[in-house]
C-alpha cells in the first residue's frame, strides 16, 4: 500500500522525486500522533517492551500481532497506522527498511533505510542490527521539517 502511496506522490511532482517523498513525510510526520501506532512484537530488539517504548513515544501504541497488523490493513481505519521492518531486494542483496505507514491511504510517516550485513532470502543473517529500540520511536510524530535529502 505504501508503494501505491509513493507512486502517487511521484506522478504528481515534477523535478528531484526524492524531494517530493521527503516533504510528504515532513508533512504526515506530525499527524501520526493522532493515530494508533501498531508495531509487530517480533520487529522489537529483544527484551524491549511496550512501556520503554512508552517513554520515548507517548502517543497511543500497541504491541501487536502479525495477525492484527493484517487485520489493521485490511480495515482501512484511517486512525491506525503501523511501524514495520521490510525487507527490500535491492542489487542482488537486502536492504531493510524502518517504515510507518497508516492502513488507509499508505501514507508515509517515517522511513529509514539501512545496509545490513549477509542476507538469504530476505532474512538478515548478521551484521547491522535492525530490530526496533525504544529509540527508533523517539522523534515520530514530532515536526520533522528539518529533514533533508
């Protein structure tokens, strides 16, 4: 759904598409506050919890499921949005990505991309460490005007 999302924001920009990504999620970012965020219980590092997350996010969050990330999709409620790890084949490796979208429109809130070490099929096998930390959730839903490409 994000990809849909993204492709629209493309096709109606001229010029550095880049930019034009960007500056939809400086303009989304603070309106995730106002939703529920859903993240998948086994995209968190290991040992962290709902409530260290809580201190750094002090919005309304769930730890959840795949199972209610899927149901969450298919509602389209657009007062939800998710904080996934997506896997992205890139150039005959992975990359992974850190990214919030909300399940109605695909939006995008916030979107990091890192360069793991070896992967097999999508699954990181060593290397950079991707799992979510109570500090990945620290700067959503505040203004990010200041990003830049």
């Amino acid at each position: 759904m994000h990809l849909q999302y993204l492709l629209s924001v493309i096709a109606a920009k001229e010029g550095n598409t880049i930019n034009a990504v960007i500056g939809q999620i400086k303009k989304n970012t603070p309106s995730l506050k106002d939703k529920t965020l859903l993240v998948l219980s086994q995209d968190l590092d290991k040992g962290v919890t709902e409530e260290e997350i809580k201190k750094k996010y002090p919005f309304d969050l769930k730890v959840v499921s795949e199972e209610e990330i899927e149901k969450a999709f298919i509602s389209n409620d657009p007062k939800t949005a998710v904080f996934q790890l997506i896997a992205v084949e890139f150039g005959g490796g992975t990359i992974f990505a850190k990214v919030v979208t909300d399940t109605y429109e695909g939006k995008i809130y916030y979107s990091e991309y890192i360069s793991t070490g070896p992967t097999l099929n999508g699954s990181h096998l060593g290397g950079t460490d991707i799992q979510l930390k109570p500090k990945n959730f620290a700067d959503l839903g505040k203004d990010r005007s200041n990003i830049t490409c």
